[in-house]
C-alpha cells in the first residue's frame, strides 16, 4: 500500500501533526496528516487530495520535496510512506475529520506519541545534512587541541558529529564528550561516542551512540532512550534492516573509494540509492565524501553526507 504523508512546516518552523481518532488502527497516536493512493491515481494528486479532503488545504506538486520514503510492516500490512516537505499551502490547515492537530517544533515533539512509521520522518527532519566523524589517528595528547576543533564547528551549526578515537582510552573520549556536552545541548546539536553505550547511557542529553555493524547484529533493544540519538554503521540491506530496528539513522558505506580501505568493493550511487530507499530510516552516504556532495547525495535518496579529513 502506497501511502503519501504531507510535511506542513509553517514560518516558524513548526510542523503539523493528526491524531488517529478511536476506531481506526494505531488510534491515539499522532502521525504525518496524509493517505493511501487510490487505484491509478498518481503520488502528489494523492497527496493533494488527502490534505484537501483531511483539512481543507490546498498544496501545488512544485511547492513540495521530497523527504523520506519508509518502507514498513504492520504484522502483515506493508505500506510504502512516502513524505513530502511543504512550506507553502493555501488555507488554513483544521480538522474536517475530527482528529485533533497540533503544530510543534521537531525538537519538541515526543517520538514515543507518533505512529511507528513516522517516527523515520520526524528523524529526517531533525537530522543534519553534514555528519562529521573525528579522525583515527589523534593521539591523546592531542586532546585539548580537538576539544578546540569540535567546539568550533558545534559553533559553526555543525549538529552531528562523532568521537571516534580509537587511541584513546574510553574515559579520555568520555572526558572530552562531558566537556563539550553543555554546548551541544546549547546549540541543538548531538556528540556520539563510537560504540560506547555504558558511556552515552551515563552521559544523557546531547550524547548519542554510533554502533559498529557487529554490535547491531548483537542488538535485542534499543539501548538509549529516544531522546538520545543511535547511528549505526551498515553495508548492506541485512544490516540497513537490523538498524531500522534500534537505530535513528545509518551510514552506508563505502559510496566512493577511500584511502582508508582502498581494497573495499565500492557502492556507487546508483547502488546506494536502492539500497537507501528501500531503508526505513535516514541513511547518510559515507566513504570518499566530502560537504560539497551533499546536494548529489540527497538527489540519491541520502539524508546527506558523513566522512572524516574533508570534513575538518
């Protein structure tokens, strides 16, 4: 079943959300206003339509972009949901279904409130195009220094970045991420220690975690709660699957070659693509990266880019 979601962001950066009213499936539970396409009808007059007949607005096709397509399964209902971003729309959005509706910032909004299925789409707005990931070969002398770096592109609006320094000791990367947690929390953004859950858990707001692809498979929860973020590190659709499961997003690598792992079989976008459209969460494109990529990414189906030495 092919659903259409509709992304209303008003001036102030609020989105609007429905509320399932009693009787219908998942009822109580808040989700992208939106509904399925009818037989032979095309996607965005699909969309135009449900947000007509929902609540008397009316979008054009050109005013929208695309945000996420979230392939999901209710036990045995599959739907695509397929989201598109509005920031302009005739008429004033209101119930002529009797949901409730609410406008909300993305930061505020309680992922636990919305549909399964949405909760994709809430991340992908919330997320940043750019993730940037600390180099391998800092030694822990260094530390001050990179305290400096990362403070200065958290002030830069850089909202994603991970610590990820394997000659350090865990408590060094732990000391530096509570250093830099007040400014993060401060400028909106997220810290995530690599592979460290014990540390994240005891770190809290504005720290996340960047699981490795063998401790997804180890996975039988989430390991944080909601509002601390999870990335997971993927290569394939197998491990893209498992990360839906417990993570907000994922990397796919290795898109292009890269130094590092000159040896590693390459992607490619076109391989990329298929493989982040059919994953029902955000997927950054990772390997031979650099900020200047993001638009190609995006036009791949990326939520955008992450990578090391181009993105310092």
């Amino acid at each position: 079943m092919h659903v259409m979601a509709g992304v209303l962001r008003d001036a102030q950066g609020r989105v609007l959300l429905a509320q399932r009213p009693p009787g219908k499936h998942l009822a109580g539970f808040w989700e992208f206003p939106g509904g399925k396409l009818e037989p032979g009808e095309l996607p965005q007059l699909a969309l135009m339509r449900e947000l007509r007949e929902e609540l008397d607005v009316q979008i054009e096709p050109q005013d929208g972009t695309p945000l996420i397509r979230i392939p999901w399964r209710y036990g045995e209902r599959g739907l695509l949901l397929d989201a598109w971003q509005f920031t302009r729309w005739r008429g004033e959005p209101k119930s002529l279904e009797g949901q409730a509706l609410q406008w909300q910032m993305p930061c505020d909004v309680d992922l636990t409130m919305l549909a399964p299925a949405d909760r994709p789409i809430l991340q992908a707005l919330r997320l940043p195009a750019i993730y940037a990931i600390t180099p391998a070969d800092v030694p822990p002398d260094h530390a001050e220094v990179w305290h400096t770096h990362v403070a200065a592109v958290l002030e830069q609006g850089i909202g994603l970045i991970q610590l990820r320094f394997p000659l350090w000791s865990i408590e060094e990367v732990r000391a530096l991420a509570a250093r830099l947690q007040g400014l993060a929390v401060r400028c909106g953004a997220s810290l995530l220690l690599n592979g460290d859950v014990e540390g994240a858990r005891q770190l809290g707001e504005g720290v996340g975690v960047h699981v490795k692809a063998s401790q997804l498979d180890q996975l039988k929860e989430r390991p944080l709660p909601w509002s601390q973020l999870i990335g997971a590190s993927c290569h394939d659709a197998d491990q893209l699957a498992k990360g839906a499961q417990f993570a907000d997003f994922a990397t796919l690598s290795p898109v292009a070659a890269t130094a590092s792992h000159p040896e590693a079989a390459v992607l490619g976008w076109s391989r990329f693509q298929a493989l982040a459209e059919a994953a029902a969460l955000p997927v950054y494109a990772l390997g031979g990266m650099a900020p200047a990529q993001t638009e190609e990414a995006r036009k791949h189906g990326a939520q955008g880019v992450a990578g090391i030495g181009a993105f310092w």
